[in-house]
C-alpha cells in the first residue's frame, strides 16, 4: 500500500512514526534502516541508471546509517562509490553498518575529504529531520562542495540537510538536491519556505509500514497537489446569475486601475454571476476593465456603500492605495460589515490599525504579512507555518499567506500546503487576480475557508499552465487568467 502523499508531518511527528513502526508494528530499528537504505539505492538507479561514480555523504545519526547502507548497496552492484563520513557514527546502528561497509571493502574517507573528481552523483545522508541549527564544520563545507559540484546529481535521504523539518526554513547553507526520498512520511518544510528550492522533486518511499497505525499520528498539514482533484461544487442546472454571487472589486486609485481590472478578471473567471467595480470616476469607463463587469465611479462613502449592499464578498485593496481616496474606500467596506477578501493596500491600512473580524479572507504576500505582525520579512519566512497561525491569531478568519508553498490557515480548519506553481508567477499583479479569484469562490459557495483553498490551489495550477506556454521571463498576469478556464474544466 502507498503511503498517503498529502499528509504533512512535523519532526516530531516523523519520529512517532519512527517509533510505530519499530515498537507496535515490530520492525526492528536495524531492519528499518536497511530497508531505507536498499530503497535509497534502488531510487538511485532508476533516476539515474547512468551514473557509475558516487559520493555519499554520511552523517552521525541515522540517516548517515541509512547512507552507508545505500553505499555497500551501490558498491555490491560494482558502481565507484566513495562515502565521506562527516563527523564519526554515533547512533550505534549507523556505527553497526559503517562497520560492515568497510568489512566489505569499501573504505570511509575522513570529513577532510571532498567529492573525486569526475562524481556523477552525491547523496546526501548527513541529517535528518533533527536538526534545528545551521549547519556548520565538515558538513557544511561538504553541503558547500556537493552545491558546487558541475554535472553531479545530488539526491538527499529523507530530507536535504540545512532543511528545517517544521518550517521550511535553510538552516545555514542547504543541500541542493535535485531529488528527495523521503520516509515513511512527507515533512511540513519540504513544501513550503525554502524546502521546494532545496528538495527538488520529492517521492516517498513507507519502508512497508503498516497504514492501519497511521491514524495514530496527527498530521502538521495537508499538501494540495498539481495532481490532485478537489472538486467544486458542481453547478446546479438551474443556475442564474443571481444564485452565482455577486462580488464587488473595490480599488484602483490613480495610475492603478490595472489592478482593480485583474481582480474583476479573476472574479469572472471564477465563475462570478455578477462583477461590479467601484474605482475611481475617472477610471469607470476605462477600456482596462473587462467588458463583462459593470464599473462605477466611487468617490464618496454613500456610493460605495450602496454598491456593497448589492453584492455578496467584496474584494478590497487591488490597486486601493493608501490615500485620502483608498482610505476612505476601507473605512466604508469595514462598516458594511460584508464578508470581503482583502489585499495589498487594504492590508497595510490594516497594519495601520489592527482589528479582528471572521468574515474575511486576508491574503497577504510575505511584505505584507511582515507589516501585518510587525516584524521583519525573514522572520515570515523563517517560519511560514507560524506566522500564518499567528495571523489568524490576531485578525480572525482566513489567511492565504502567499509564496511556492502558499499556505492556507482559519478557524478550526487545518493547515494546507499548496505545492503548485511556477516562478513566473513572481510578477505584478498575480496577487490581484487571486483576490478576485477568491471572491467569486466564495460569493458563488457560501464557504470561507473552501474558498481559499481552492483560489490558492487553482491560482498556483494556472501558474503552471502558463508557466509552461510563457517560461519564468515572460509570464504576464494576464497570461494566468487565460490559463484558469483550462485549470477549472480539467482539475476542480
């Protein structure tokens, strides 16, 4: 039976499967590492049936015993494997099979040594998911070699080393793999902050764990895939647009308006029954708007107002600013007390003047995010998981904290891991799509929370899509918003 691949777990959470599967399923700690280690070997070979020289990295604990067992493995089956032990064995089955790798032949280079010249794979079996302080000594001058190494594959066990378990977060320097084995469970930090980076593609191997004892560990978080299916609810074939939601896009101050028309966009593509637009008077007639929203100049309170009686979610902030105008335009949306999804300035005016509500969905990219908990943006991004808890902590509802590895937090809901996207998407304007995007799902189903999971998750696909047509250069917000029709008929 394969192992779930959408269950996230913590480190601590490794180890109680650790300890499952060596204490009630009765798999003895020895035999679990060498059925790591002959699995790591056989991955070995099927990625890369090609590459006869090897360089193992071997670490103290059980994953450099994992390591050795994947050397003798390779050696057995006459690859050049050379394996550098890093710091000496400590845990007594890594020492156990350090011993029987040099009674086989091979011996161990001390932690002086560096990869041979000519290496077409290095494996990294230095740490697990133990480790909580950047590496440092021999194995980050090893980690430092092996990222430097041309034309070598690198493929790290469990998980790569400098890669923090729970967060996500690089610890020093990390390995750079170009793939990760993980065991018996997928890890929280592999999808998230740093982890997609330094992973690279990731398989999981159960090491035949018995799935019935699974339940008996809490996951961290779930991973929504690129391969996954999270169906929408389908739409009733009595469907009008009154019945599909009604959303109003509130922004687009001065020079902005390209970022109102995104979020219009994203909420028509989303399957919106009705888009209104309140802007600028200026900017209502505008060609930038998509032809099927219907716009309008908001330049006082009542006008604002009466356009959100008339709608289900408002999406607040694309292209708002932080003037007299934008101000004005939050302070009406707040007293209307309409469910809203709230971006860009609509957030940092927030910042300005924390508050706690239910009804909305804040979808904060890592700046924002920063400015919302009035700390530093490599303290978001040291520990994504922790700080979209802590939004929903202080502001209530639901937090889509943005990133590769968007994560999705609110009420008694638990954590989701989008682990989808692509590097273009890193552009202008993407965000404001999403906003739009978020709405509609949410104006058209009633559910807050499904909303963002699935805005999230459908936003990253689209990436996907027109990463692959566009690359990571020339990729458009626009060009996401022609891609979401494809990713809704094919994957909701």
């Amino acid at each position: 039976m394969r192992p779930p691949a959408h269950l996230l777990y913590d480190a601590a959470g490794a180890r109680e499967l650790d300890r499952l599967a060596i204490e009630v399923q009765g798999v003895p700690g020895p035999e679990l590492m060498q059925r790591a280690g002959v699995a790591a070997a056989r991955w070995a070979r099927f990625c890369w049936p090609r590459a006869i020289r090897v360089c193992v990295l071997c670490g103290p604990g059980n994953n450099g015993g994992d390591g050795y067992v994947l050397a003798r493995r390779l050696h057995e089956q006459g690859l050049k494997v050379q394996v550098i032990a890093a710091l000496p064995a400590a845990s007594p089955d890594c020492r156990a099979n350090a011993e029987r790798l040099q009674a086989a032949g091979l011996p161990l280079d001390r932690s002086d040594a560096s990869p041979v010249a000519g290496t077409e794979l290095i494996v990294d079996a230095l740490f697990g998911t133990g480790l909580e302080r950047p590496l440092d000594g021999p194995p980050a001058r090893l980690v430092a070699e092996a990222n430097a190494t041309v034309g070598a594959a690198r493929l790290a066990l469990d998980l790569p080393s400098g890669l923090h378990a729970d967060s996500g977060a690089e610890l020093g320097a990390g390995f750079r793999a170009t793939r990760t084995l993980a065991f018996l469970g997928y890890k929280l930090g592999m999808f998230t902050g740093a982890g997609p980076r330094l992973c690279g593609k990731t398989a999981l191997e159960s090491l035949g764990f018995d799935e019935s004892l699974r339940g008996r560990v809490s996951p961290r978080a779930h991973r929504w895939g690129g391969r996954d299916r999270h169906p929408l609810p389908p739409a009733p074939i009595d469907l009008h647009k009154g019945g599909a939601g009604r959303v109003l896009v509130v922004g687009g101050d001065s020079g902005m308006s390209g970022a109102a028309a995104l979020a219009a966009g994203g909420a028509l593509r989303g399957g919106a029954g009705l888009v209104r637009v309140a802007t600028r008077a200026a900017h209502a007639a505008s060609s930038v708007f998509p032809v099927e929203a219907l716009c309008f100049g908001s330049e006082d309170a009542a006008a604002l107002a009466t356009l959100a009686r008339l709608s289900d979610v408002l999406a607040v902030g694309p292209g708002l600013g932080q003037d007299a105008w934008g101000r004005q335009a939050w302070a009406t949306a707040l007293d209307c007390g309409r469910p809203m999804v709230v971006d860009a300035d609509a957030l940092n005016l927030l910042a300005r003047e924390p508050m706690t509500r239910h009804e909305w969905i804040l979808t904060p990219h890592p700046g924002e995010a920063a400015r919302l908990l009035a700390c530093p943006v490599t303290a978001v991004q040291a520990d994504r998981p922790a700080a979209v808890r802590e939004l929903v902590a202080r502001y209530g509802g639901t937090v889509i904290l943005k990133g590769r590895g968007s994560l999705v937090a609110g009420g008694a809901g638990g954590l989701v891991v989008v682990d989808a996207g692509h590097p273009g998407m890193a552009s202008g304007g993407s965000g404001d799509l999403l906003t739009g995007l978020v709405a509609a799902l949410w104006a058209r189903t009633g559910a807050a929370l499904e909303a963002a999971r699935h805005g999230a998750w459908l936003h990253a696909l689209a990436g996907e899509v027109a990463g692959a047509e566009c690359g990571s250069y020339a990729m458009l917000a626009g060009d996401l918003l022609a891609a979401l029709p494809q990713v809704l008929r094919t994957r909701s």
